[in-house]
C-alpha cells in the first residue's frame, strides 16, 4: 500500500513523505492498493502542503532506499523506490496552461502538482511525463442509489436508499441525480437528460435506509424512481478538448517513465462537447512503474470515448466513481496496446493471481463503481486486467478478441464483484435499462470467480447471459484472422 502524509520538523519547512508497501490483502497473491492512515503521536497537525524540497542541514538527495524522520514524540519510517521522498508542492492555478507549465519547467520526480477548489476547462491537452502527483481538493463520489419515485422539487425529501450503512453524516451535502433513460424503451427522458435532472441539499436524517434532504437547488422537473446519491465535487476539470476522435488522443496524457509512479487524483473529470478521452496511460517499454489514479470521479456523456484508455497494462485505480447516460459509446475503462511493446504479452507466460509475484505485469482496476455503462471496460490487444471489489451498476463489460483487432486481449481476472441489474417491471422499456450481460469474452484466457450476478431478465428486454463466449474470427470478414476455418481460432477463447 502507500500513503502520502507530511510533518513538520522543529520549525523547519514541511517535508512530505510517502509510506509504500505490499497490501497484506491480496486474495489470490497478487499485491493491492489502498490507502493507510497514520499514526501521530505528539504532533500537532499534518501539513498538507510542502514549499521547497529542502533541509536546514544542506541540500536534498534525489534517490534513497530508507529514509528515517523523528519528529519530537512521532517515527516515520519511509520505505522509497527510486527518487527522493523529499518533494516540492507546486500550487496551479487549476488551468491547463498553468499546470503544463510547472511540470515542464519546475516540477521533478517525486513532486506534486496541486489544483485547487474549483471548475476548470481543459480545451488543450496536457501531458505528464514524469514521475509526479497532481493532486486536487476532492473529487465527490457516487456513494448509493435510490428507487424512490420522487417528485424534483425544493424543501424536505424522503428516499429510501437500496443499502443501508452509506457514508452519510447530518449536515452533509449531496445531490440525487435521475439514471439514464433507456435508450431505444418507451416513455421520455427527463429534461435536461439523466444527470442532469437533480436535487441537491443538505441531509437532515439518516437511519437504516431512510434519507432526508433538505432539497435546496434543483435542475429539471417531473417525478422519477432511479437515482443516484454522491457528495460534492471541490476540484472539476471539465473536458473541452476535441482530439481527433478516438480514445487514444486524451486530454490528460500519462507517458509512463522508469523512473517512478505518476499518480492522480482528488479530481472530478466532466464531459463537455469532448471527442477525446479524459486520461490516457502509453509506454514504450513492457514493464514500467505503474501509473496510479484513485479517489477521482469520472462523468462520461457518450461520444465514444473512454474515462481511461491505456495503451499500456501498467496502470492501478481504486476508490473512483464512473458514470455514463448509457450512450451504448462511452466506455470507463478502455486497454489497446497494439503494434509495439505490448506484443509480449502474448509471447510470455501469463501472470494471472500469484503469478504477478509484484504486480508489476498486470492492470488492476478495484474499489472502484461504475453506473449506466453498455460496457464499464472494453478490452482489448495484449490486455491482461485485474478486476475486482467493484460496482457494475447497470453495466457490463466487454472485450475483443482477434477479430476486429490484431490480437484481442490476453487474459482478465474478474472476482469479488458485484452486478446490479434494477428491473421496474416496466415492460415498454421505460425504466429498466438494457443491460447484455456480466461480462462478453471473445479471445484469451482467464478467471471468472466468485462474483454477485443476478439473474439479468427483464419483461422490457428479454433473458440475457452472464458470462458469454464468442469466437467471433470464424465469421468476421475483418482482423488479421478473418473467416479462419481451423481448430482452434487464433487468440481465441480458452488460449493464452
């Protein structure tokens, strides 16, 4: 796990400090992420933000195996892979241009890059190629849903949450917002659409599964029965930037480097008129330090573009939101890694649970919900994903094998997860939304295990599969192995 703190020394400057180590929860041997708390004894306060990466007793050294603080009643003991824990905080001002200027002439590995609180639009990219954090103020979450009908409106409101124990507190601030309507089913969508119709207030009570609101500001009219529940987002980056229209030209570009972990988070991400992907993971060499993105909240309004694409198995997030108006375009979570270093990945062993002896080889995505998504993840050449401890409200997943694609993804592990299928018993597709399945996968191997999966049937869109198996290059006129004839497919199911 790592954490990331920082103290003070007797009248020094702050000095931040991470805490790294293997998760002792790693279910089938492979490690995980997560965030810890500390410890403090005889300090009067975390700073939160570090001026200069010095020490009163000489300049700084940029690369250390264990570093040892002592503070005057407090040890923090520092296990560090690869540059200095001594790092500087550079404060943007949340604008595109502001933070492309600070990583390019000041900020160095093991520096931050905070945004401050905040809506911001990016309708240039930036790219991060080194090893530093940008780090906002918060990023909100979707935290529950509800299927109470209720009419949008302001004063005190009454919803019956679908699970009891959520994080809310009296006094807390939060907006309901409608789900999707079903693309294709009967009735209308609200105006605005989906999210964009809510009410936002204060929580008066909360017990078991009942929430009062005090409803203070509203969007849109009518009374709807599916919502969901999230806190409030301090730092937002809306994104403006067109791109040429595929996945692979994101706003935030992440080229990953040897020299240590870029990482993300306490941001909100928004579409806006954007063709291009909000964050986009590439790498020239197989094995590189991963990139981590956590406790962020990504808000996708179809268009075809993914929250995250990765050309590139090095990446972790966990503790992120992902949410979608069931565009049937959007996609959370997209892996594509063709025509370079990636095509190890199917001429070495796999590394699917213990095998990943250091999580080095694998994509891990855990802890994290994602709502209205026809597919929650498309993966495809040379993918190897971890997926588990997630959310799949009203979403599936899907793949590619070589079919469309040169080579289809090599292998997903797919455990501990949970699939929410709400069926209203509307059977003019008014409510219920057209979920396909768990998971479609169409090339390579895997593990499929010990998941929460409802039966997926509805009156508005018939009986649909799970888990579903294709070879779909014995019938494609398209991809490097179109119309194969032979036993067994290339990269086909079952391979790898």
């Amino acid at each position: 796990m790592e954490a990331v703190g920082a103290v003070r020394l007797n009248g020094q400057k702050s000095v931040k400090f991470f805490l790294t180590a293997l998760s002792a929860f790693a279910d089938i041997g492979a490690p995980m992420k997560k965030k810890a708390s500390f410890i403090q004894t005889g300090l009067s306060q975390t700073i939160a933000s570090i001026d200069q990466r010095e020490s009163r007793n000489g300049p700084p050294r940029r690369r250390m195996s264990k570093l040892r603080l002592m503070c005057t009643s407090a040890i923090v003991i520092v296990t560090w892979s690869g540059f200095s824990a001594l790092g500087t905080v550079y404060n943007s001002d949340g604008t595109a241009t502001s933070v492309q200027y600070l990583h390019d002439n000041f900020a160095q590995a093991g520096d931050s890059i905070t945004l401050p609180a905040g809506t911001f639009t990016w309708s240039t990219p930036v790219t991060i190629s080194k090893a530093i954090t940008l780090q906002g103020s918060g990023s909100g979450r979707i935290i529950g849903d509800t299927k109470s009908s209720v009419q949008v409106g302001t004063g005190p409101k009454t919803f019956i949450t679908t699970r009891s124990g959520l994080p809310i507190v009296v006094g807390q601030t939060l907006r309901v917002a409608k789900m999707p309507h079903p693309p294709g089913g009967g009735g209308s969508e609200s105006v605005p659409p989906a999210r964009g119709t809510y009410m936002e207030g204060t929580v008066t009570s909360y017990s078991g599964t009942t929430l009062v609101m005090n409803i203070t500001s509203t969007a849109g009219s009518g009374t709807w029965t599916f919502w969901w529940i999230a806190t409030h987002p301090t730092t937002t980056i809306v994104d403006a930037y067109q791109g040429n229209g595929n996945s692979d030209d994101p706003m935030l570009k992440i080229q990953q480097t040897l020299s240590g972990n870029a990482e993300i988070s306490g941001i909100q991400f928004l579409a806006s008129t954007n063709k291009s992907s909000f964050v986009g993971l590439f790498t020239s060499a197989y094995i590189t330090p991963k990139t981590l993105i956590h406790d962020c909240w990504f808000e996708n309004d179809g268009g075809g573009a993914a929250a995250i694409f990765a050309a590139s198995n090095q990446g972790l997030v966990w503790n992120c939101s992902f949410d979608d108006t069931f565009s049937q375009n959007a996609v959370a979570v997209v892996i594509k890694w063709e025509f370079g270093a990636g095509d190890v990945s199917w001429t070495t062993n796999s590394t699917m649970g213990a095998d990943d002896t250091n999580g080095a080889t694998n994509f891990y995505v855990e802890d994290c919900d994602f709502h209205a998504y026809l597919n929650a993840f498309d993966i495809d050449s040379n993918t190897r994903i971890v997926w588990r401890h997630n959310i799949d409200d009203n979403s599936g997943l899907g793949s590619h094998g070589a079919d469309t694609g040169p080579i289809g993804l090599r292998h997903a592990e797919l455990y501990d997860n949970e699939l929410v299928f709400d069926n209203f018993g509307d059977c003019n597709g008014s409510t219920t939304l057209p979920v396909c399945g768990f998971f479609w996968m169409r090339g390579g191997t895997g593990v499929v295990t010990d998941n929460i999966l409802p039966a997926i049937s509805s009156c508005s869109w018939g009986n649909k599969g799970n888990v579903l198996f294709s070879v779909l290059n014995t019938r494609r006129n398209s991809g490097a192995y179109c119309c194969w004839q032979s036993y067994p497919a290339p990269h086909q199911v079952g391979q790898g």
